[in-house]
C-alpha cells in the first residue's frame, strides 16, 4: 500500500509544492524524501503524476505549550504519469491539482519506471538511489542516435565509455559472452591516449579478436585525401600566392591519377585513386624552373638541351634543367608563368616528403615492401571496420600522431567511414532496405581535435566529424563524443545529441554549457554535477524513459586510464629505472 505524505498545495509547469502532513509522517519517511527521489501524485483518475523532488523546505512556529510546531513544503518537477498504475509514459504531462494526495513512489513503482521491456532492453548501471534497481534504456534509440559523455578528469568517463562498449560486444568479467556466436556491432575508436587497447584485450581462448591500428600499422596512404584534405596538409593558405598554389597543385594531382589509372573513367580532385606525391613534386618543382624559349616559332618551355617541351606531363619524370633568360636575339628566353613562385612550396613538400614521422601517411607500404595502389583501397577501407581481421571493435591509436596531421588523419579516417556508409546505404536504398552494418565512432577527448573554435589547424577534422554528426544518423553512422572539457568542444556537434551521459563535472563554465544542452525539464538535476562520486552520472536523453543518477558498473578488464596513486608511491622506497629503455622508446 502507497504511503501518502501529505498533499499538493500549488501546481506550475516548473514546480509542484506538496504540503507534508506533519512532523510524524516527514521523521518517519525521511530517507524517501531525498532530494533526487521520486513521488507519485494521484490525479483524480486511475493515473498517477511521478515528479521528482527539486528541495524540501521546512518552517517551525512556536505553539501555546512552547513546543515547536513543524510544518514543511517539498517542491518537485513532474516528469510523467503512471498510466493507470501500470506503465511509465515521459510524453504525457497531466498537472495535479491541490488537494490531490501524494504517495512514496515505493519500489514497485520504481519498477514499473525503469523496468525492462521490448523497447527497454539495454542495462546502463544502477539507479544510485536504489542500487538494486538497473536503469534500461532503449539500445535502439541510444545507439541510431548521437550521444555525448562528459565528466573531469578522474570521473570515471573512461571507464563509463568502455563499460558501455563492452555491454554492446558482450565482455565481461575478462571473458567472451558471444563465444563462438559474435554479434554484428562495429565500433571504431579514435584514442589519443591508447586508454583502450587494455579494456578489449581478453586472453587467447576467449577468441576476441580487437583491431588496433597504430603509427606502424596504420594504412593510411596520402592518395586517400580529398582536395581539402591534401590542401590543408601541403598549402600555407596564408602566404599571398597560395591561390596559384592551389590551382596548379590541383591540375597536377588530377593529370598524375590519369596517368596511373587509364582504365578510370572521369578521373577528378577527389577520387580515391593512386597517384605519386613525387611525380607531383616534381611536376611544381618544373613548373617553378620553367624557362620559356621566345625565338620565332617556340612559345613553349625550352630545356637546356634546347628541345622545346610540347607536353608538361614529362615534368612527372624527373626534374629538368631549362635553358637560362637571355634577351640576346639569339638565344631569346623568358621566365614561365610560375617561375620563381614556387620556392617555398616546393621547400615545403620537399619537407614533407623526407619527415620519416609522416610515413604512415606519404609512404605507406604493404607488407611486401610495395606502395598501395588503387587496387588496394577496398583491403584499405576494411581496416577501419574491423574486416580484415573480423573484429567488433577497431581502436586507432592516435597516441602516436603528429601533433600537426592529427587534423588529417582524424578527418581523413572518420570521412571514409562515412562515405563508406553512405554508398552502403544507398546500395541498400535500392532494394528497400536500410544498412545493416551501422557504425559507431567513438572520438574520445573530441576537444583536441574538434574544438569549438575555428582554427585552420583543426578545420579538417572539425568538418568531417559535423558531417557525421549532421547527416551521419540517416546513413546507419553514429557518434559518441567524449571530452572533459564539453564547453570547448565543437557546438555543432553537441547540438546533435541526443543522449548525455554527465559525471562530475567541476568547471564552472561546462557546467552551464552542459546545462543549456540538457532539456528544459530536467535542468535541475543538473545542480548535482559537481558532487557526483567517481563514476556516478546523470543521464538524460530520448533513449531513457527519465533523467536518471546512475552508477556506472566498473568494467572489466578496465581501460588505462588510472590516476597514479601519487603519495602511495611516494612513500615507497626509492626505485632506480633503467633510463636508457625510456630513452630508446623516446627516440623510436
């Protein structure tokens, strides 16, 4: 039987005010009077409104026997109605009127909020004010769409993010659970701190296969980029002829993928197709020598040999000596249309193409020592969805990246998979189907790579992640982003989730960041982010029936992603290291 409390004593889309009956029944029921906890409001009908409780206040006056005489008011939200004591409906909002009596919402209620059903399937962790109670959410409508994760450091966001994985490729507890019978998740993480490896690597007879493609395996051959891409890594857009530079490194990209790819049909800027970054070099480089012969009948480029160049695609070969500017009759000669320009661009992609940190992406090679070419992408784009080696869980260690083509290579891989996804799509359009192989892309610490600000250094990744998050849903390609700093990150892309899963959060500026993201109705639960425990979090979102305070299930094994537990070790005895094995490492 409910235990009624007291009754409604005002009532406004923002507030509730329920009236307590008196001190007895407040002592008696006070733990289930938290702030936090939930209430059900009888409406007049078979229905209940369950409003969560926003703050308790409590008056005493002094009575004729000079007692205290108690009497207190809790204000609380609604958030939905028991329809007829049986289901939990979030959309329905029907206002109790005062004087309707107000009950603990006991455990059987509590159960009827947050139990599973067809719909309700996946287990998130534990209702914090009833750690027996698991919060499901729906699995469909958390993962088709967008969902955000933020919390400072040491909140347990890290951990938050692997538990959650390791619920959707079926780890637990060190072992397998889909053994012999792997499900169909594809995931792909973007780990800037190589956190992760350690959470998806289970001993050899659990047959888990995890894909981890780092600096030395990653394949990621320069022909993949797309105009943008191979611009922003090779072109100074600030320098005063960067528009030249534009026009004939794209004249000579496009006439390069022609030559290597005859049997390609309308060969353009874009298509991932092969074509040497050397050639090209050498192309500008000719370009930037070019010498043109004005005796009577020439009008072309003229070499040191005298021969007159009919074709610039010779240029692709090597570069060439040109014959010097003359104004004499005889030997008359001016410079070329670019003669000169070119000096730093050519300095630059000459820079480039010897900086050995680069040769993941400039000279990519296969296992038998050989370059990719176009025939290649399709076991290319295969790695990134863990179908080379059949793998639920793909993590691309970014640990290991140049700080300067961090941009790149996030947009570069992440645009793939979308497009990927896209013409996957459409193939399955066509046959009134939609894809069955939906992606999900994790992009852990998003803020070092898609910052709210638009830096020129980030405008690739920042472009390519918004895409995803725009279009990315319609396409079977969704986004979990994760940061520390939620205010820093891209707008955009926040603006497009619908799942926010917040821990502790301390700053003062992503707390009201992360408030404005929040819906209108369950602003207050906000007021607790700061005092959240380590792994403990709100969330909120179209997947869950009810904004909720959860503890996160700690998993296992569990990402590295621990605090050093700093004056334990520092009481320890002193500890000598093996500097040179540091330094190897450093300088490899």
């Amino acid at each position: 039987m409910p235990i009624k409390i007291g009754a409604v004593l005002s009532c406004a889309p923002g507030a509730i005010i329920v009236a307590v009956d008196n001190l007895e029944v407040f002592e008696r029921n006070k733990e289930a009077l938290q702030v936090g906890r939930f209430l059900r409001i009888a409406q007049g009908n078979l229905d209940f409104t369950i409003a969560t409780i926003l703050n308790i206040k409590g008056t005493n006056t002094i009575g004729s026997d000079g007692k205290p005489i108690w009497s207190f008011q809790i204000e609380c939200q609604a958030i939905g109605t028991l329809v007829e004591d049986k289901t939990f409906d979030r959309g329905s909002l029907l206002l109790p009127v005062p004087t309707e009596h107000a009950f603990i919402a006991e455990r059987e209620t509590l159960d009827k909020m947050f139990s599973a059903d067809s719909d309700h399937d996946f287990p998130l962790g534990k209702l914090s004010m009833n750690k027996t109670i698991d919060l499901m959410i729906n699995g469909n409508r958390f993962f088709s769409k967008h969902i955000a994760i933020v919390g400072s450091t040491g909140s347990g966001k890290s951990c938050t993010v692997a538990s959650v994985l390791q619920g959707v490729v079926g780890i637990a507890q060190h072992k397998n659970r889909n053994k012999g019978k792997q499900n169909n998740s594809h995931v792909v993480i973007f780990d800037i701190h190589d956190e992760y490896t350690a959470a998806f690597t289970l001993k050899e007879e659990e047959s888990f296969t995890l894909s981890r493609l780092d600096i030395d395996s990653l394949q990621l051959p320069y022909w993949l980029m797309n105009s943008e891409e191979l611009e922003s890594m090779f072109i100074e857009s600030n320098e005063a002829n960067s528009h030249n530079q534009v026009s004939q490194f794209k004249h000579a990209v496009v006439l390069n993928k022609e030559k290597h790819n005859p049997g390609v049909q309308e060969v353009t800027y874009d298509t991932p197709v092969y074509f040497s970054i050397k050639e090209v070099y050498y192309f500008i480089e000719n370009l930037n020598r070019e010498v043109i012969g004005r005796l009577a009948g020439e009008d072309k480029p003229k070499l040191v040999d005298g021969s007159l160049v009919s074709d610039r695609k010779i240029y692709f070969d090597k570069i060439h000596d040109f014959v010097a500017n003359s104004t004499a009759a005889a030997t008359k000669a001016t410079s070329g249309p670019f003669n000169g320009e070119f000096n730093r661009f050519v300095s630059r992609l000459e820079a480039k193409l010897a900086d050995k940190r680069l040769r993941f992406l400039l000279n990519a090679k296969k296992a038998d020592g050989q370059a990719h070419v176009t025939a290649d992408f399709e076991t290319l784009m295969k790695q990134f969805i863990g179908y080379l080696d059949k793998a639920n869980v793909t993590i691309v260690d970014l640990s290991g990246v140049p700080f300067e083509v961090l941009s790149i290579t996030v947009s570069l891989i992440s645009r793939l998979i979308f497009d990927f996804c896209f013409h996957y799509s459409k193939l399955q359009h066509a046959q009134g189907k939609l894809n069955d192989i939906p992606v999900m892309l994790v992009c852990e610490e998003a803020h070092n790579y898609v910052p709210r600000d638009d830096h020129v250094a980030y405008r690739a990744s920042r472009k390519s992640i918004e895409r995803i998050a725009k279009e990315g849903r319609k396409y079977g390609l969704s986004l979990m982003v994760v940061s520390q700093r939620p205010s820093e990150v891209s707008e955009t892309i926040f603006a497009q989730c619908n799942n926010f899963i917040s821990l502790r959060l301390t700053n003062d500026a992503d707390q009201t960041y992360v408030r404005r993201l929040f819906p209108d109705n369950t602003n207050a639960i906000t007021d607790i982010l700061p005092n959240l425990a380590p792994g403990e979090c709100v969330v909120v979102g179209d997947a869950v029936l009810l904004p909720a305070v959860i503890k996160m299930p700690l998993p296992v094994p569990e990402p590295h992603s621990q605090s050093v537990e700093v004056h334990k070790e520092w009481k320890e005895q002193w500890r000598d290291i093996v500097f040179a094995e540091v330094i190897k490492r450093w300088r490899k």
